[in-house]
C-alpha cells in the first residue's frame, strides 16, 4: 500500500477497497491491531529539541572563541590569575546572551500533529465507534461530516455535498467540492484531487466515507513533515551569520599568523618563554573584538523592538539584518498577499453593465443589481449567529454581504419562509429555492454559467462573453436567475426552465491593503518579488496583474510544467528563475522552486501562512509568516512572522533590516579599528624597541568597558532616512569591503603614531612604564571617543545632524569617559589597571590625539563621498 501511496486517487472505489484489502464493513479488530504493529500509530514523529546544556556549550564552537580560550589558559599556565578571570568571564557572559537568545522551543512539529485530531469515527466488523485518532490503520472506514477535520488520507467512497476547507494545505481559498465518482488522471496536482480527503483539512459542510489509504508520516501532511525536517537549518543561519562567521575565520587566521610570526622572532632574538606568551595572550587580546558578539546582539534586540512597533515579530534575532539583506520574496498569494476571504468583488447585469464593488460601495447603483443580491440572499444557506455575524460556506457568507452592502437586510431575507430546496451538489453544480411571496412564490437558482443560463428564457450569446470577460480576470463566475411560480403548484424541479436572468456575480479573493504599493516600494528597492500559489494559472495571473507584478502570461510557470524536469537540472532552474508566478505548486516544489532561487544567488525571503507553506519557509534565507492567519507550523518554521498579517509589513521590516545591517556594519568598523591600531602599536613598539604599550588586562579594559559601553551605543541608530533607496546587497556583502577598509586604515595609523610616540616620548623623560602606559591608555580612550562620532554617519559630517538622531551613542561616549576618568581615582581599579591620575598637561596631549584622528577620518569620509559613491 505504501508504494501506491500517490495513485490512490486515480482508482475507482471498488479498486481502492480492494487495494486496501478492505469492504465498506470496515475491519475486523484483529486484522485492525496486525495493521497497527505493522504500519505504526497514525502520528508523526516528535523532534527533540537540544537541551539547555547542549545550547550553552555550543557557543562556544568559534574560532575567535577557541584563541580566548587559548589565551586564557595560558594566563593561569603562567599565573596572571586577572587577566584569565577577565578572559574567561567576557566567554561565559557571551555564551550565556547567546544561549537565552537560541533557547526556545521548535514549535513546527508539535503544530503539525495537532492538526490531526484526538478521535475519529470509523466503521469496524459494521459498527461506526470513534476510537483515538492514533490507532486509525490503512484500510478503515472513516466517516465524515461537516465540522469534522480529517484524520488520515481517505480514498473517498461516498460524497454528499461534501466541500473541504485544503486551504492550509493548498493555498485555495474556497473549499473543495468532493466527488467520490469522479475520474481523476494519474500525476494530479492535489488540489485537484476530488476523489481524496487529506489529513489534518476540515469539512466544511455535507457527508463523506472514506477507506484509510495512508496514516501518519505516509499522509500528505506527514510528506510536507518530512520535507520540513529535511530542509532544517539552524534557526540563526541567515546572511549576518555567514558574514560574521567569514570575519572570525578571517580574524583568527591572521591572529595565529601574526602570533606564530612575532614568537619565532622573539625567540631568535632570545626572549624568555614568559615575556613571548604575554605578548601572545595581549595579541590575541588586542586583535579579538571580544564585545563584538554582545554588540551585535543589542544592535539586533534593538531593531527587533523597532520592528516589534512595525508589527514585525522577530523569532531569531540575526533575522532582523537578513530581511534587509534579501534580494527577492517568494510569497505565498492565499492569505499573504490576499485576505483568504471570498468576496464579491464584481457584479454584471443582463445588458453587459459591470457594476465593481468600490461602486456599490461608494455610488448610487442599478435597482437590477438590488434585485440580484435580494436573490443572492433568498438562495443561501447562510446563518446569522446572536451577534449578527455570518456563518457558512464561504460563497453564501459572500453573497449575504453582497446583499447587506446593496441595501438589503440579510436577517429579513433568510427569515421568509423557504417552501422547498434544491442544496448546492457538485455534481448537479448549482442550488434552486422556493420562497413564499404575497400571492404566490418567487424561484431563485444560482449555480456554475453553463448550468444556469441554459434554465433561462433570455440568456444569449453575450451572456457567454460576459461570463468568459469575469473568468478571465480571475473571478469565480457564478449566475442567478429566478421565476415566479403558484404555491405548492408541482416540486421546484419542475419550475426551473424559462427563467430570468437576473445577472452574474464574480468572487474573489481581495488583494490585503497597502500590498500593491508594498510591491511596488520593493520593486523600487530593487528586491524582485515571486508569487507562489496553488491556485489555478489563470487566477495566478489576474491577482499578478491587480498587484502590478504582471500581465504576460509568459512570466506564469506551473507545477506540472516543474514536475516534468529535474529539479537539479538547468531546465528547472531556467524556468523558475524566467517566471514571476508558480501556479498549482504543490509544497515540495515550493521547497524546490526556493533553493533554486538560491543557487541563482539571491537572498531568498519566503512569505506563507499554511501548512504547505512550512518546508519553504524554513529552508528559505529568512522566512516570514503570518502572525493572525497563519498556521502554527508555518509561525514555528519562520524566523520572523507579521503580526497584521499584512504583505506590505514587510517592507518596513526590510527597512529596519537594512538599517540594522549599517549599525552592525559601524560596530564591526569601530571595533576592529580600534583592535588594528591596538595591535599596530604593540608592533610599532616592538620594532622602536619599547616595551609593551599596553597590558593583557589593560586592553580587555579598553576592548570590553570603554569600548564596550560605546559600541552598542551604534546598534540603536534608527538609519539615515534613504535606506530604501539603496539597492540590495546581493551575494555575500562583506561587513568590512574596500571602502571601509580605507575610512579606517587612517585613522588607525594616526591612533597608533600617536601611541607610540605617547609611549616613547614617557619613557625618555624618565617615567616608569606604568607611568607610560597609563598615558597610552587614557589616549586610546579618548580615540574611541573620537572615532566613534566620526563613524555614526558613513555618509555626512559627524556635525551634521540628522533625524532621528542616535542619543545614545552621546550617552556611551560621556560614560566612556567617565568610566575610565573614575578608574585613575579609585584604588580598586588602579590596582587592577595599573593607573593613576594624570597630569593636565598629559590630557591636552591625548586631546590633541583625539582631534588627529577625528581630523584624518573626516577628510577620508570626505574624498570617499561622491554621488556615485557609497559606503553603505
């Protein structure tokens, strides 16, 4: 059976009995509990989530992580008991961060079995019970009814008015008519399987039996598991991950390098072992940004809030850079860039007049509309709850706000008196009613075009057009017509010929507010958008026109077109990277249609609500769902979800994406900076033949509390106002390119002159080393304080103030300051550092220091800057 798991569909229901060994009867309980042991419990598997433990220890998996802890051990290994307290404190307090910041529950697969409900109604040895869902086998009889979800895959055998609600698993929004007669070929997307009821759907409204043909992780839904847990990366493997993890490699690699090179030189000169590992640990001290990862994660927890307020949910925090970094959004249509709601959004008269919603809305219109939304009511098997809400099938719903929108009263219409109905059945395809009037009774059918028209005196060649003109924009055509009849004069069915056409209503599913020109700001961005839907091509095409993403039915590729190539061919990827819109995807394609957007080098942001939409989204760059419509797995499988379920919230979460990457990228710059002129002048003392400028424990002061109060300050910049404006940042963006490799080189010299000119001009005048060092360190100090309001903007001058400004980064430079002048006054702190007060004439030196290096940076920012130019 698990073999023709996929074919199900495509036999009759005599062959589906006999394939699954199975009568109308159902099973017998032994023959029950043998299928049990042998294909398993009707579940899906639980995940195991990694402990607390297992989190905390993997922090510490980073190169830059093992040179700390290299340095550490050595400081205990010589007996600089401060310096490795230092050390290992700063691992333990980021490990700690960054594991409170991973540690949360993987909700997808918990989400996806409890779709699947507890009990179910089966037929056993001809006797219907409800025994846990669990213990459904392959083979059992389930019987369905509306409100009922489904708890395995059935091979439907019987349908009543059956209508399913698939949307979550195939992206339509009405409910599916079931037919279990129907003839359906083989390869059939599921969406178009009528003959089929998939686990974890719901009915909707009517009757159905089905013979269980798959259970568990063999179900569709278990396959869109399956593909979900295949497609797991780690929650935080965005652009900034792999950009960060890039600058530690690169870091580490040219710490050992220079550590490696200046040992063998010391040694050679004939250095003791003690003084070579003290200047290894100060080296990897000084070149390791060991505040980088703290600075980082306030930058981010800062613009997750600012997204927070935007309706943006952060669930990873390195996704809040990764939305700004996406070059393209894959977004699912039904329920994203539409409401999933059926509404009747156009309706047409006999004569040819189109009447639209806005103008019914907002104008006077024809009284034949009134009359064809009065029988749009009559015809209906709606309800209006106590609190005056409408319950029912989506269509019915739609055509009783049509009624109450045109100027008639919904409860007044569903309150007279029916005196015979004819329901809606898929295969008659349409629904009739009698209704008492003053004298006699009005008859009003409503149904599919070709159904209804021929039941109608006055329909004609034109009415054909008009209904081909509503398809082909994407509505679901549906006609009305009525008679009038004597009471009780014969049934219904034999008054439903001779009609009048009253006209044609078309539903649809409305775009969302604001989406249009969201896609359009993206395009202005220069992020393409892709939709991917299951809905029919034709439908794909009219929401992509109304959204002003296309009109060329060239741009549309669909599922079986993809499911005829290889997804790792060339072909496949030609056709996914030509085409705007994917049209009856099923959702291993969705996952398909992803990585190979990927491949072709975009940053792919995937947008979805349903369960189909899960695999995609996990494996996409960043994936975003939906906060209010959303299902749980798709929330559990994103890394950021719209609490407004709104598509045009995501281009204010791609601007504070794109704000963040700048504010990460300023920290970076700041950081290694200062850490590149810390390491240039311990080789520039080295090579004038000076001691060290700087102590192991000194530097940690300078990288991790006068640095550290100051870095994090630029991680609350709320961007220069053209973010939008500047194009995406495609492929790998290096946190430190070129350009800002040349704004910092300058002022790192400069920094670093000035300290070893600090350090020799000292010690020549007879100071001790402390002495000299406790200068060098107060100039570094007030370097920090310059190069930091120098970086704030990449762009303008650091006097140009621009809204809204970072007072913040104000804040942590005067606490810098303040800091490090209270460590020369307290004891404590001197002891530790190794400072003291120092004289007036000392401070104006380092002042003027400072003043070099805001000076030189300015005029580098400066020859940089060109309208063709940009750091950012």
């Amino acid at each position: 059976m698990k073999s023709e798991r996929k074919s199900w569909y495509a036999l009759s229901c005599s062959e589906a009995l006999a394939g699954a060994q199975s009568s109308v009867t159902g099973l017998d309980e032994t023959e029950a509990n043998e299928r049990l042991s042998a294909f398993g419990r009707n579940s899906l598997p639980e995940t195991r989530n990694s402990g607390p433990l297992r989190i905390f220890l993997r922090q510490f998996t980073n190169p830059l992580i093992y040179l700390l802890l290299g340095a550490g051990a050595l400081s205990l290994a010589i007996g600089d008991r401060w310096d490795a307290i230092f050390i290992f404190g700063v691992l333990t307090t980021n490990a700690l961060i960054s594991s409170y910041q991973e540690y949360k529950a993987d909700a997808s697969a918990m989400a996806l079995r409890m779709l699947v409900p507890q009990t179910a109604r089966i037929r056993r040895g001809g006797i219907a019970r409800e025994i846990p869902s669990a213990e459904i086998v392959p083979g059992d009889i389930v019987e369905l009814e509306s409100g009922f979800k489904v708890t395995a895959d059935l091979r439907l055998l019987s349908s009543l008015g059956l209508r399913i609600d698939e949307s979550l698993m195939t992206g339509e929004s009405a409910p599916a008519a079931k037919d279990a007669q129907a003839f359906i070929e083989m390869d059939t997307p599921p969406g178009d399987r009528l003959t089929m009821a998939h686990a974890g759907t719901t009915v909707v409204e009517g009757r159905g039996v089905g013979v269980v043909v798959a259970t568990g992780t063999e179900t569709l839904l278990g396959e869109i598991g399956t593909t979900l847990a295949a497609a797991t990366r780690t929650a935080v493997d965005t652009p900034l991950v792999r950009r960060m993890g890039l600058l530690a490699r690169q870091i580490s690699l040219a710490t050992i390098l220079l550590i490696l090179l200046l040992a063998g030189v010391l040694a050679l000169q004939g250095e003791g072992l003690r003084d070579i590992v003290l200047l290894a640990i100060a080296l990897a001290v000084a070149a390791i940004p060991e505040g980088l990862p703290i600075a980082v994660t306030v930058a981010l927890s800062a613009a997750a809030s600012r997204m927070a307020r935007r309706n943006v949910i952060v669930r990873a925090l390195p996704a809040v850079e990764g939305l700004g970094a996406c070059t393209l959004i894959a977004s699912d249509k039904t329920g994203t860039l539409t409401l999933n709601r059926l509404t009747v959004e156009q309706a047409a008269l006999p004569d040819g007049t189109i009447v639209n919603r806005k103008d019914w809305l907002t104008e006077d219109f024809p009284d034949a509309l009134s009359d064809l939304s009065r029988a749009a009511a009559l015809c209906n098997e709606a309800q209006l709850t106590d609190t005056g809400s409408t319950v029912g099938d989506a269509v019915d719903v739609a055509l009783l706000d049509l009624a109450e929108e045109t100027g008639n009263d919904p409860a007044t219409l569903l309150g007279i008196e029916r005196l015979s109905v004819i329901p809606y059945e898929p295969a008659a395809r349409f629904a009739a009613v009698e209704a008492a009037t003053n004298g006699g009774s009005q008859i009003v059918v409503k149904g599919a075009p070709e159904t209804v028209l021929a039941m109608c005196a006055d329909a004609n060649p034109d009415s054909i057009d008009i209904v081909e003109r509503m398809a082909s924009d994407g509505y679901r055509v549906l006609v009305l017509a009525d008679g009038m009849s004597d009471q009780y004069n014969g049934h219904i069915k034999d008054h439903l010929h001779g009609l009048r056409l009253l006209g044609f209503v078309g539903l649809g599913d409305p775009l969302r507010s604001g989406v249009v020109k969201a896609v359009e700001r993206c395009r202005e961005a220069g992020i393409g958008v892709r939709m991917i839907t299951g809905d029919h091509p034709a439908t794909a095409l009219a929401i992509a026109r109304q959204l002003g993403l296309s009109t060329n039915p060239e741009t549309v590729v669909t599922g079986v077109e993809l499911a005829a190539l290889d997804c790792e061919s060339d072909e496949f990827a030609e056709n996914v990277g030509r085409a705007l819109i994917y049209a009856r995807i099923e959702p291993a394609q969705k996952l398909a249609i992803v990585r190979a957007l990927q491949k072709a080098e975009e940053i792919v942001a995937v947008t979805g609500d349903g369960v189909n939409d899960g695999p995609a989204l996990r494996a996409a760059d960043i994936g975003v769902a939906m906060g209010r419509g959303g299902t749980d797995v798709a929330r559990g499988a994103a890394d950021m979800v719209l609490a407004d379920d709104n598509f045009a919230t995501i281009v204010a979460g791609i601007e504070e994406g794109r704000v963040t990457f700048l504010n990460v990228r300023k920290i970076v710059l700041f950081m290694v900076a200062t850490g590149l002129a810390e390491i240039c002048m311990f080789l520039g003392a080295l090579a004038a033949g000076l001691p060290m400028p700087l102590t192991p424990v000194q530097l940690l002061w300078l990288n991790l509390v006068t640095n550290g109060v100051q870095d994090v300050t630029l991680g609350f910049g709320r961007g220069e106002g053209d973010e939008l404006q500047q194009p995406p940042r495609r492929k790998l963006a290096a946190l430190l390119d070129r350009e800002a490799v040349i704004l910092m080189l300058p002022g790192a010299i400069v920094m670093t002159a000035m300290s070893v000119w600090m350090l020799a001009t000292h010690l020549g005048a007879g100071d001790t080393t402390a002495e000299a060092r406790n200068a060098v360190l107060l100039m570094v100090v007030l370097f920090q304080n310059a190069f930091l309001l120098s970086v704030r903007s990449l762009h303008r001058p650091f006097w140009r103030w621009h809204p809204p400004e970072n007072g913040w980064m104000f804040f942590g430079m005067a606490a810098a300051l303040t800091l490090h002048i209270g460590a020369l006054y307290f004891p404590p702190m001197q002891n530790l550092l190794g400072v003291q007060p120092v004289h007036m004439i000392v401070f104006w030196q380092c002042l003027a220091g400072a003043a070099a290096v805001l000076l030189v940076t300015e005029v580098t920012k400066w020859l940089l800057r060109s309208p063709a130019r940009s750091i950012a």
